[in-house]
C-alpha cells in the first residue's frame, strides 16, 4: 500500500440488490479534502470575525461616531441575520443545483466585498452607510457557511472522519467571534482606558477613526486573499466519493419533495427546537457582549477577553465532542444532553451572579460566561450531524437550510429586543438560563436515528477502497443511481 494512501485497509465487494444486481463501487479519500476543509473553515472564521466587528469595540465606535448608540450596534449585527432568512431559499436553491464550487465562490466574493466597501469613507454619515452595506453583504455570504458544513463534510470525508470534519467547518465559523473579540480591542482604542499602554494617551474622534480604519484594512486584507484561493482551485467534488452513501445521487428527488420530507418529520422539528434556541441565542448575546456586561463595570477590552475565552472554549470542546462521536458510534444524543446540562447550570450561575442573587465577582462572572457558552458551542456540530441522519435521504444542504434560517430567526427576535431600548439588559441572562432547560426537555423525548451512518454500515452493502490515484474502477454516478433506485434499504430509508 502507498505511503502516500491516507487509508489503513483496502478491501472490495459489491453493492447487491433484491434482485442480484451486482457493481463495483469505487471510494476514494484524497488528501486535498483537508485543503477545501481548511479553505471553507478560513471562509467561515472571517465571515464571523466582519459579523463581530462592532460588538467588541461598542465604547470606541460610539466614541468615534457620536450618533451610534447601542441600537446602531445591535442593528449592524442584526443585518446578518436578517440578509439570512431574506436570501436562505435563492442561496439554497443555488448550493443545491450549482454545486458547492460555484456557491463557495459566490460567497468569497461577497465576503471580500464586504470587508472592502467599508474602506470607502471615513465621514460619520458615510461611513455608517458603508458601515451597513458590508453588513448587508456579509450576512448572505453567510448563507452557505451557515448551510454547507455537512454537505461538504459528506462530499470529501469518509464516515469515520465526517463527523469531525462538520465539527471544524462549524467551529471555525464561531471561532471569528474570537477574531472580532481579539482583533478589535487590539487595533482600536478604547476610549474609556487611559491606562492602557499601548495606545496613546490622546482618545479623541479623529484618532479613533483612524485605529478603525486600520481595523477595516485588515479584516480586507485577511478576506480578499481567500477569494483569490477558492478561484485558484476548490473544486465542486472529488472524482470517487467517499463513502456509499456519498455515490447515491438522487437526481429525481427535488427541493420541493425533499422540503416536504422534512416538514413531514416530527422527529426533525424535535432538533430543530433546541437548536435554534442552543444557537441562536448563544450567537446573537455574544455579538452584544459588551453591552450585556458594561452595566457591571466590564469594559470593552474585559467584555472581549470573556468573548475570546468563551470562543475557544466552545471550539476545542466541539471539536472534541465530534472527534468523539466519530470514533464511538450512537452517543449524539447523551453528548449534546450532557453539555446542555453544562451549560444550563453555568448560564444559571451567571444568571444569579448578575441580578445579585449571589455575591458579585468578576472571577463568578467570567468563569460561569465562559463555560455557559462554551459548551452551547459545543453542541452546534452534534446538532447538525444528528439532524443529517434523522433525515437522510434528504441532502444535506436542505438540512443545512433549514437549521440557519430558524437559528437566525432566534437570534433576530434577540437583537430586535434591543431596538426597544429598555431600561436594563438583564433580559438577556434571563433568556440564556430559560433556552437551556427547554433545549433539555426537547432532547429528552427525541428519538435517536441513524439513518445514514447505518446504511453505510449495512454488511451487504459494501464498497471498494482505493488508493488515491488509482483509477481502474472509474465508475458513472447514473451507472450507481439506477441501482440504488432498486434498492430495498434505500427505499426503506425514503419510507
């Protein structure tokens, strides 16, 4: 075997239906899926990051732009929510008939747009203008982001790997929270630190326009180089799938039966319940983090610090999970109960930490924020893997559909709240602690399936392994189509 060959056994047997028809069917793991996982993950870490520019940096903008108020913060980051739901359907239909390659270019290129226009003026009445259209442009380039962890994870990685790969395709998406919470306070002053040695003692307007502007040309230079990567080379699939239930493409199903197969699954409608709330709410607080915590005496740099903490919490701890997952078969639904459970308890102790309930302490604060939230993280690659296989057949993009646009429904319903401006912002942890114990009991009565992982497993299903490289079995997908079509398992599956 090659040195070269990323597989550690190589074996061969035929796909038989009901009626004895037998074909060899050709798999093959190619080492570039980690280059187009890497590539989407860079895509997905800097749509985020321009999401949660403003969140972090709050004080200073409002410093800079004296006619922002915290209804403009929460507005810019409502934007990507919204730009979602409005272009989920256009944006899924295009992922589901083009093909990933086109639709990954269409998105590099809106996220490069976005992060460019925001450098066209600095005058407060033009730049906020700007500010909004790359807010716009943003929120759709996180359609397919948002859609296509697991169909790309499906498309380039075998059973034993997807689970890890969705895990990194998700992850990095939230890791950009880190990015922003990272990136802002170090480049742009904060206006209410004085102290702080590393930026000059003078905070006035123009100077604080300038470090955002520096913000602007980084976040620009970091996304436009990702476009000229997708155009170089991510193609739309490998030329053998991965695994079994890769090779079937059912070209006869539409959207429109694929849509009614989901609505029809009360058992889907079961996840999605705590997945909207698990996610929607855990992105939408951490994107106004900082207004959240300011009435505490938390400034803009300590609000950003929590939300890099919380960030990198959440992605090791999913990576972990979905790591996990791969190597032990069956345990989603325990695993996503157990870091619900977590992450209840935690968002409990914040809760009564901040409307003074318990002694207030900054060490309470930071450590029941951080793990509250990071184990939420957590559960957002388990969650969509779980919902891919209570609805298999239907492909993975529509899944990955319909779980964004009903997360990002949450989370506008969450950041519209701000547009009331009340009084107080303990509504917020309020809403944390309730999400996490409906999320529990909707995942206490869901019944676990494995409907795709199983047919991959089936003993008289079983597929040929090849070396990367090795081209004999070159087989047509219509050639494995019409046999899958005759199929009793499959057929079982559509039942």
């Amino acid at each position: 075997m090659s040195s070269r060959d990323s597989l550690i056994s190589q074996r061969e047997r035929t796909i038989t239906d009901q009626d004895s028809i037998a074909f060899p069917v050709a798999v093959k793991v190619y080492k570039r899926r980690w280059y187009i996982l890497f590539i989407f993950a860079g895509l997905g870490f800097m749509q985020c990051a321009v999401w949660n520019t403003w969140g972090p940096i709050t004080q200073a903008a409002k410093a800079a732009y004296p006619d922002w108020d915290d209804a403009e913060i929460g507005l810019l980051s409502m934007w990507g929510t919204i730009t979602m739901i409005i272009g989920l359907v256009p944006f899924t239909i295009m992922l589901q008939t083009k093909g990933l390659r086109y639709s990954i270019v269409i998105t590099s290129g809106l996220l490069a747009a976005a992060s460019a226009v925001r450098l066209l003026a600095t005058e407060e009445l033009a730049f906020t203008i700007f500010a909004h259209i790359g807010a716009l442009l943003n929120g759709f380039a996180g359609i397919i982001i948002g859609c296509a962890p697991s169909l790309l994870s499906s498309t380039w990685f075998p059973p034993n790997e997807r689970t890890t790969a969705t895990g990194i395709g998700c992850t990095f998406n939230q890791l950009g929270n880190a990015g922003g919470f990272f990136l802002g306070p170090l480049i742009v002053q904060d206006p209410t630190n004085k102290s702080n040695i590393s930026f000059p003692a003078n905070t006035d307007t123009d100077m604080i326009r300038r470090s955002i502007r520096d913000y602007m040309w980084i976040s620009a230079a970091l996304c436009v180089p990702l476009f000229l990567f997708v155009l170089a080379y991510f193609p739309d699939k490998p030329k053998h799938p991965p695994s079994l239930t890769s090779a079937i493409h059912q070209t006869d199903t539409t959207i429109k039966e694929e849509i009614s197969m989901i609505v029809r699954n009360k058992n889907f409608w079961m996840l999605m319940v705590p997945y909207s709330l698990t996610i929607g709410l855990n992105v939408a607080w951490s994107s106004v983090l900082d207004i959240n915590l300011e009435p505490v005496g938390i400034d803009q740099n300590e609000a950003s610090l929590v939300g890099i903490y919380m960030t990198f919490g959440g992605v090791v701890l999913a990576i972990t999970a979905s790591r996990f997952t791969d190597l032990l078969f069956g345990y989603i639904k325990v695993t996503i109960i157990g870091l619900l459970l977590v992450s209840t308890t935690m968002f409990g102790w914040f809760l009564f930490t901040m409307n003074g309930m318990l002694p207030f302490g900054k060490v309470q604060l930071y450590v029941s924020s951080v793990l509250g939230a990071s184990f939420s993280y957590a559960c957002s690659p388990l969650f969509f893997e779980l919902a891919v296989e209570i609805s298999y057949p239907v492909s993975e993009g529509i899944i990955g559909g319909f779980l964004t646009f009903f997360w990002n429904i949450t989370a506008v319903v969450f950041l519209a709240l701000l547009q009331l401006r009340m009084d107080s912002v303990i509504w917020m942890d309020y809403l944390l602690f309730i999400q996490g114990i409906i999320s529990i009991i909707f995942m206490l009565f869901l019944k676990e399936e494995y409907n795709r992982t199983s047919l991959d497993k089936t003993e008289n299903i079983t597929v040929r392994v090849t070396e990367e490289g090795d081209d004999d079995d070159d087989i047509e997908s219509g050639i494995l189509r019409d046999i899958f079509r005759s199929n009793s398992i499959l057929r079982s599956h559509r039942q």
